[in-house]
C-alpha cells in the first residue's frame, strides 16, 4: 500500500483504482468540510465537492507528483468555488480588498478558549460555520486552508499567489476574531 | 531558522483545531458511491481519450502519414535483405537436406515439394543432357573412388534458383541416389553410383573410356564376361553404371 499522496495519484493514472479509492477516504472529510464552509448550501457544497473530484480524475494522467497532493486538491477547490461565486455574480476571494484594512476587528488579542467555552461550543451544532461566515472571504479563506487542509503558510501563499506577510496578517486577523465570535456564541 | 517555519509555529490554535475537528460534517453516502463509480468509470475509457478528440482528425491523419512514410521505405528493403541474408542459410540447409536425402538413399518423387521438385528438375535435366557424360564421370570416379577411397564429408548441393546445372555436376553426390523422376510423359529410375566430391570432371576427362560401353549390347556382353570370369563384384557395378545409361533396358544379366 503506497502511503505517499503523490504516488498514489500517479497510481491511479496508471488504472489503479484502489490508489483512488485510498485518497478518496483520506481527503473526503476534509474537502467536504472546506466546501461547507466555503460556500452558501450544502446543495452547493455537495457539487462542488463532486466536481472535484470529477477534475481529479480527469487530471490522472497529467498529473505530476511535483507539490503536494493536498496542497494540489485544495488548490482544484479553491478555484471550483470562486467560478461558483463568478457564476452567481459575487465578488470572488481573489478580488477582495485587503481584508486586514477592511476588518473592523483588530487583532487584539489571541487567547485560546477556555474549558468551559469548549465545552459549550462543540455542544452547539453549527457554531463554527456561523462564526466563519461573519469572517471576510479572504480571512476565511486562509483559517479554512490551514485548519482543515492542513496546509502551512508557505503553502497557503503559494496557493493563493500572495505573499507569506499577507497571509500571516490574514491568519492572524481571522484567529483572533473567530476566537472572539465563539466567545460570543458560547 | 526560517520565516515559514517560526509562522507556522507562531499560527497554532489547538482550540480552533479541536471546534474543526469537531465540526459535525458528514458525507451522504449517495455521494462517495457515485464519486467512486466515476473513478472507475474513468479506467475503463481508453487512456488517451482525452487527448485524442482534441486533436482528431488531423493528428490521426498525420500520425497515419509520418507512419507510411516512415515504414514503407523499411518494408520495401525488408524481403531484399532477408533474401540476401538467407542465401547462405538457405544453401546450408538445403545441402544438409541433400545430404540426408543422399546418404539415405531414398527414393525421391517430383511430388514431394516444390524446392525439391526444383532440384530434381535440374538432375533430371542433366540427366537427359549430359548423361553419357555424367555416366563417364561416374564411372571414372568408382574407378578412383576404390583407390583413393576419397571422403564424401565434403558433399553440398545448392536448391538455390541459382543453382546452374553446371553447379550441379560440381556438388556430387556421395551415395547412391533412386531418382524417380517424371519428366513429361518419359518415367526414369536413375541409380546414380556415388559421384566422386573432389574434381571428378578432371579425372574422367584423362582417363579412357573402355571401348564395350558405346553400345549396350557390347556392355552388357562385357558384364557376362566378367560374370563368367567370377568377377561378381566388379560385374555388378558394371551393370549399374550400365543401368544409368540404358535405365529403361529390360535385359537383367544372371549373377549368381
């Protein structure tokens, strides 16, 4: 069992269904997940999330094992979900403004939660995605890329062709208000 | 220590980590099956099906053309080639057949195949030919062949469509050979006497011909006397070298 993304999608290239049955149930929770939270419905998460996969199938054979694979992945949904968003005439992610100057939440503090407040929110079905919704896209963007793509910050730039600094304000503005959303919330 | 590595360290939030992990998402089963089925669908289109409906029908034209070109020239040499190169292989293993069909001594019919037929052919066109000729030379070399008990290692026939009656002569035989031949509407039995591997055409020319075998009724007189004179052994092989001259003659002398 190959246990490299990488090699695994240039087994399936080379009609090993198997290697795609693995990377599917590894990688379907979390782009699921990306896909809830990035888009208006679940409706439109389940066609997003399956076109996809749909493209990734079709690049099996083009595809090169020269970055990584999930880094690749998220990189396909990125870009499924702001066609989705040009196709429904919003703005997409890529063409907001600096969402560090339009933020009205500055980043004053960057306390983890409490126990308590924990506790309480992951009682609270739905929460999380109500907090991520009040986020700018961008800032939204980058905490959906480095919480649930696992992604790091260099690969988060690469993948949104912005630099290291700007993804750091971005993480560094959407930590600290989410944090302070669910305080509400809880 | 680099940048990237201090701002990953520096962007932990176990917290946000745990409410993500957490999140109650859950994929509609629906949904994984037809995911799956679609990446097995996938495999069993061709591979290249993808490539080729961009680019058809020129691409296949072309690629159909640069192949005929680049392939014909090759085809049209190939069977020169091979002909040349199988000329010696064809000459060795036809002189292997021979030989075997030689030393055994059998029998061979003008229906047993074409090649063969081809090289019989070319014996019995000889045979009619050149045949006082041939019998001299048969004749001549039993005489050497007693003495100088030449080798016949050295025998190698050619069925090649080059293969020249005077070719023939120049590749003897070693062993007694039974030809039937059909040759139009004549029926033949040859019984050709071991001709001689090595410059037989030389020695008949200098030895001289006994004056009995000009006609067949001295030859055969010759081999009653021989008969008569107890030399059994030498009358016999007179009476084959007579046979390859007169093989249809019906007189069959007496040996005791």
């Amino acid at each position: 069992m190959l246990s490299d993304d990488g090699q695994l999608m240039l087994a399936y290239g080379q009609g090993d269904a198997a290697a795609f049955e693995q990377l599917y149930t590894r990688y379907k929770q979390p782009l699921y997940q990306f896909m809830i939270n990035s888009c208006d419905g679940e409706a439109t998460a389940k066609e997003l999330f399956q076109e996809v996969w749909v493209r990734v199938i079709k690049s099996r054979v083009s595809f090169k094992n020269d970055s990584p694979f999930n880094a690749w992945l998220f990189r396909i949904a990125r870009n499924i979900v702001i066609d989705n968003y040009r196709s429904k005439g919003r703005r997409p992610v890529t063409e907001s403004i600096d969402d560090t100057e339009s933020s009205n939440v500055a980043p004053l503090k960057s306390t983890s939660l409490s126990p308590e407040q924990m506790a309480v929110l992951q009682q609270r079905e739905g929460v999380l995605y109500d907090a991520l919704q009040q986020l700018p896209e961008a800032q939204r963007e980058a905490i959906l890329l480095r919480h649930i793509a696992g992604l790091n910050i260099a690969e988060i730039a690469e993948l949104l062709d912005t630099g290291l600094e700007t993804i750091k304000s971005r993480l560094r503005y959407a930590t600290s208000k989410l944090r302070l959303l669910l305080e509400e919330m809880s | 220590m680099n940048s990237t590595d201090t701002s990953d360290k520096s962007f932990k939030a176990p917290d946000l980590d745990t409410l993500f992990s957490d999140q109650k998402i859950s994929i509609p089963d629906a949904l994984d099956k037809d995911i799956l089925s679609l990446s097995k669908q996938a495999l069993e289109e061709p591979s290249h099906k993808g490539f080729w409906p961009n680019h058809s029908p020129w691409m296949a034209t072309a690629a159909v053309v640069m192949l005929a070109v680049l392939i014909t020239p090759l085809l049209l040499r190939a069977p020169e080639n091979q002909l040349e190169s199988n000329v010696p292989d064809t000459q060795s293993s036809a002189s292997a057949q021979k030989r075997s069909v030689f030393e055994s001594g059998s029998n061979i019919g003008l229906n047993e195949g074409p090649t063969v037929k081809k090289a019989i052919q070319g014996n019995t066109v000889i045979e009619e030919s050149v045949h006082p000729k041939l019998i001299q030379q048969s004749a001549t070399v039993k005489q050497v062949e007693d003495t100088a008990k030449i080798s016949s290692d050295s025998l190698s026939f050619s069925e090649s469509e080059h293969l020249s009656a005077d070719r023939v002569e120049n590749y003897p035989a070693s062993d007694t050979i039974d030809i039937a031949a059909d040759s139009g509407d004549i029926n033949t039995e040859i019984s050709v006497k071991a001709i001689a591997p090595a410059k037989p055409k030389m020695l008949s020319d200098s030895l001289p011909q006994p004056a009995y075998r000009s006609s067949a009724e001295q030859w055969l007189s010759e081999i009653k006397t021989l008969v008569q004179a107890d030399k059994i052994q030498v009358a016999k092989d007179e009476y084959n070298l007579f046979l390859l001259a007169y093989p249809d003659h019906e007189h069959t002398p007496q040996f005791p």
